[in-house]
C-alpha cells in the first residue's frame, strides 16, 4: 500500500510539472528563426462583424524584414491592434517568411542585430 502511495504521489507532481511546462511555454516562439522590422502604417484594415454585434478589426503590414545576416525579406502578418509607427518589432518565422509571433525592441536591440543591414 505504501509503495502505491508514493506510485500516485509521484505520478501527481510529474504531471503537475508538465501542466506548467505546457502552461509557460510558447510554442509561436519556440525553436523559430528572427527577423527585424520598423514598424510604417497598416498596408490595409479589415473589419468583420461577429454574431454578437461586435466588430473585429485586423491590421495587415507588409514590411521588409531583416535577418541578423543582413539578408532582406518581405513579410506579411497582421496585428489585433494597430502598431506604434516607428517601433521595432523581432519576428518569429517559420518556413523563412511566415509570421507566428512578435515582440517590440528597442533600436539598440535592433541595431545589433542588423548592423548595417537597415
């Protein structure tokens, strides 16, 4: 009995820690490439009604990223709110130009990675 006991007890806290693992981590973020953007104006803006009344508006940006390389690619990814003009943004890719997440940076941030890229 004793023995089983500690089989559950030990079964509850692995799997407790593999809630919070799943729980805390990012699977948009994980294991992707990084590219730099300078935020501009929205290309274009879409809004769609739902059911309930309310209105969802999408923001789509086509930008030229960089790579910390110095390579240039055009994205397209969209945004839930409008961006700060003129923030810097580090891209999560996958398949070289598809956008799964951002985070903004600081121009410090994206100078370094860059270089002379911009």
């Amino acid at each position: 009995m004793k023995k089983f006991i500690i089989f559950v007890s030990g079964m509850f806290v692995l799997l407790v820690g593999i809630v919070l693992v799943l729980s805390n981590i990012d699977f948009n973020r994980l294991a992707k490439d990084n590219a730099y953007v300078q935020i501009t104006k929205p290309n274009s803006v879409e809004e769609m009604k739902l059911d309930s009344g309310e209105i969802m508006t999408t923001y789509w940006y086509t930008l030229p990223a960089y790579h910390e390389d110095g390579r240039m690619i055009e994205v397209e990814f969209s945004a839930s709110k409008e961006l700060r003009e003129e923030a810097y943004l580090m891209l999560y890719l996958t398949n070289e130009d598809n956008v799964t997440s951002y985070d903004e940076v600081t121009y410090e941030v994206y100078q370094r990675a860059v270089g002379g890229g911009a």
